[in-house]
C-alpha cells in the first residue's frame, strides 16, 4: 500500500502546488526524509511559481536568510510581495520588516508601517505585536502610547510571549496605562511560563523590590535562575549580586563569582566591577591581579565607579605598582561623569601635588563639586578651608629708603626716581620670595579678587625695620629715627 509521503510525491510530481509546497516543507524540516534545504528550495519554488501564497512568502524568507539558495535580498522582496498582494497576513509582515530594515527595498517606515497593520487587521499576533512597538516607538507613525497597549494587548492575549512581556512592562512603567505593579506581574508571569527570558528576569525583580507581590528574594533567585540559564547578562549579575550580599552563608561568595563571571564574559559592565570588587574585598577570595582586570574592562567602557577604583588601585599601589599620574587620570574621567568620591580624590591630588602640580585652587574647585554632589568628606575639607589659615606664595621688592612694597623690578625702578626719602647713601633693593601664612576674612577674599589675579593676591606681610646708620636705632618703616630726632641720614 502507498505511503502518504509517496502518494505526496506523486502529486507534487504531477503539478499540485499545495503537495509541492508541503513536500518542500519535508525537506525544509527533516520530516520523514533527510534534511535537505536545496530542495526544499526546489520544491517551494516550484508552488511559488504556481502561485501558491504561502508558498512564495517562504521562498522570499529562503532568499532573505540565505537557506537552500543564495542570500539575494531583491528576490527575497520580489517573493515576499507577491504574496503580501494576494493577502497572506505573514507576507504583509515580513514586507514591513524588509521595508522597515531597507534591506531589497528603499528603507520607508511609513509604508513598513502601512504592512504591518494590514497584517495586524487581519488577527496577525506577530503583526499586531509590531504595530503595538511601532506606536510605542513613534517608527513611521506618530508615538501613541494608547494605540500602542490596544495593539500589544491583542496579540498578548493570543499568547504572543513577547507582547506579553511588552504589556507587562508597559503596566510596570505606566505607559498607556495606569501604572499597576500587580497587572505587572500578571503578564510577567504570562510571558515567563513561556520561557520568555527577560520577562523572567523582569519577575525576579519585581519580587526582590517588593512590587506588585511580598518581597521574596527566593522567589526572586528561582525567577533570576531560569533566565540565567538561558543566558540573560542582567538575570545572571542579578543572581551574582543577591549570594554575595545576602546571608546564603561561607560558599556564598562562589557562588556570587560563578554568576558574575557569567554575565562579565557577556561584557555586562556592572557585573566586571562587582566581580572586581568581590577579588578586591572579600578576603576568602583575594587576587589583586583578577580586581585590576576586571576593573580596567569595566572602566574602559565608562563605568564611573569601576574608573574611580582604578585610581584608588594607582594610588595606594594595590596589587600594582604607584602611579599618581594614572590615579589622576582615571579619578578624572570618574570625576567627569560626577562621581562624588572620585571629585573628592582628585581635590586631595591637587591639594598634595600628587600627579599634577600643586594647585590650591584647583583643589577647591574639586572638593566644591564633590560636596555639592553630597559627599560628606568634601564638606568637611570646605570647612577646612574656611577655617584654616591658606598658604600663598609673594613675591616682593621693598625699597629700603622708604619701606615702600612692590610686586615686580619695573615699578620700583619707577618709584626710586621719586621716593619721598632722599638718601645720599646708593640705593638698595630688598627682595624676597617666602611663604607666609594669612588669614583672610570671606570680605578680603571678595576684595583681593577684584584688585588682582587669585594668583597673586596682595596680602599683608611683616618686613624688616630700617636701622638709623648714625645712632643704630630702630628708625621705623620711614626713616624717621626717635633716638636721634634726625632724619636718619649719616653724620
């Protein structure tokens, strides 16, 4: 007796495109027969050319993917028309797809949008689910959250996992809806049992957060376990981050390492500066070597606190050699993107000179950040400073005739040729270059700031007396003697 894949054989062999496409299908599938794409292709092909629609929607799927044929995106679109035009819903599809991805067709998100909601009128859950991100997006229509939660609760509610996921985080966020963490998790839940990933991390979350549900970091971990294992970066840190700092006892930490490894082989940046810091911390797992490695992955795709432990690594040499300019550069770049602890450190380098040229100024201006950033040890070297004497460099010429101070060579070459004390004596140049220290009230910095630049402010200092050459008395800061009531000139 004849098998029905014989009797299809002969059909198909006779010219009946449905036996034609179905035999193809065999082939496509390893169904009863070798798996064999060519002639599945062959086969396909064949009913497309019939006319047959479904037919032509796969051989344009073939052509797009490169399966059983050569990728040739032209003929992928030429198929795939043909088909959308007879009505097949999954045609009309895959044509806003390709229109929407430019790829065989000029890229046009209108018409892709156009497509899509043919598709999405006829009970396409796929299409409906599209058109649902295509308002979400505002891709080719104009964004409208609404239409965007009619059309992706329509497909939801035909099972579609990944509108399921769509609706529940569209509840978790109240976009369209009103925010409702309960009906959240309803369609988490939905989209979870379909071992749908993300919406499985989602869930987790949501349980570890307390949302919608009792907080359970059981129920959390069970949810953050299926969706590790099937690989997801975000559910595998999660689980990483829950052993490390919760009580699951001494072989916890592994545990935290073995998760965290997981998501920072992905390149999860989160979990290659918490991995670096479990090598760094943790003493049952010290390796100085492994936290730097991790770090510089980290911060080298700018994770602001993974910069900020680099420098702290440079700086106080852990497990690598000092290197102050190093510490420097990666505080600054933490510093940029306002890390307050990472301001803060970079205040103190520039206070100690540390990397970068001693500069008082420089070193404020970096505290200020950090306290405004609401760093508690910034606030209090603030304070320090206000409260604190300030150190500043003056540079002095003083003529000795008349005790009269200047800043530079050229205004007292300019003052001698008018002093008011005329001595018959050469004149003298006294100059000196000191530190002094000077407390300036908030008024006299405001003052000072408006006479002359921060780095050379004027500040009052102590200079010696001028001695009377006749009497040796102390003739004061004029000349004027009081022993001899002379003018202090020599005898």
């Amino acid at each position: 007796m004849p098998t029905p894949r014989f009797l299809l054989y002969l059909a198909a062999n006779f010219g009946n495109s449905n036996s034609q496409y179905n035999l193809g299908l065999l082939y496509c599938n390893g169904l009863g027969v070798v798996q064999d794409h060519e002639k599945a292709a062959m086969w396909i092909q064949r009913a497309a050319e019939q006319g047959h629609a479904a037919a032509q929607d796969h051989l344009g799927q073939m052509y797009r993917w490169g399966v059983g044929v050569n990728q040739d995106y032209t003929e992928a679109v030429k198929w795939t028309r043909l088909a959308a035009e007879q009505g097949s819903a999954e045609a009309q599809n895959h044509l806003g797809w390709m229109c929407h991805e430019g790829k065989g067709v000029p890229q046009d998100d209108p018409k892709a949008a156009m497509w899509t909601r043919l598709a999405a009128e006829q009970g396409y859950d796929a299409a409906q689910y599209r058109l649902g991100e295509i308002y979400r997006l505002g891709v080719g229509l104009p964004q409208d959250y609404t239409e965007a939660v009619k059309w992706t609760r329509l497909a939801a509610e035909q099972g579609h996992a990944e509108a399921q996921h769509q609706l529940g985080w569209m509840c978790h966020q109240g976009k369209g809806v009103p925010q409702d963490y309960k009906e959240a998790i309803r369609w988490y839940l939905r989209a979870a049992k379909q071992r749908h990933r993300i919406a499985q991390f989602h869930l987790g979350c949501m349980y570890a957060a307390g949302r919608g549900a009792p907080q359970s970091d059981d129920h959390a971990i069970r949810w953050y376990l299926q969706s590790a294992e099937q690989g997801y970066a975000d559910a595998q840190h999660n689980l990483g981050y829950i052993y490390n700092n919760g009580n699951y006892g001494p072989q916890a930490v592994h545990i935290a390492i073995k998760w965290y490894l997981l998501a920072a082989n992905q390149g999860h940046m989160l979990a290659q500066h918490n991995l670096s810091q479990v090598y760094l911390t943790n003493k049952d797992v010290h390796n100085f070597e492994q936290a730097f490695r991790w770090a510089l992955l980290s911060a080298e795709r700018d994770h602001a606190p993974a910069q900020f432990q680099l420098g702290q690594m440079y700086r106080q040499a852990l497990g690598i050699a000092q290197d102050y300019n190093e510490a420097v550069k990666w505080y600054r770049l933490s510093a940029d993107q306002g890390n307050a602890a990472a301001q803060c450190n970079l205040g103190f380098m520039y206070l100690k000179g540390h990397g970068v040229p001693k500069d008082i100024d420089q070193s404020k201006i970096w505290y200020q950040l950090a306290a405004k950033n609401g760093h508690e040890g910034a606030k209090k070297q603030i304070n320090y400073f206000r409260n604190t004497p300030q150190i500043q460099k003056v540079n002095d010429y003083c003529c000795w005739r008349c005790g009269a101070r200047f800043q530079d060579m050229m205004r007292h070459t300019l003052h001698e040729k008018n002093c008011p004390v005329l001595f018959s004596t050469p004149p003298a140049i006294y100059s000196r270059s000191t530190y002094v220290y000077v407390e300036l009230t908030p008024e006299q910095e405001i003052e000072n700031s408006r006479k002359v630049r921060r780095s050379e402010r004027a500040v009052p200092a102590q200079f010696p007396s001028i001695f009377c050459p006749k009497c040796k008395g102390d003739g004061g800061a004029t000349g004027n003697c009081p022993t001899c009531g002379g003018s202090g000139f020599p005898p």
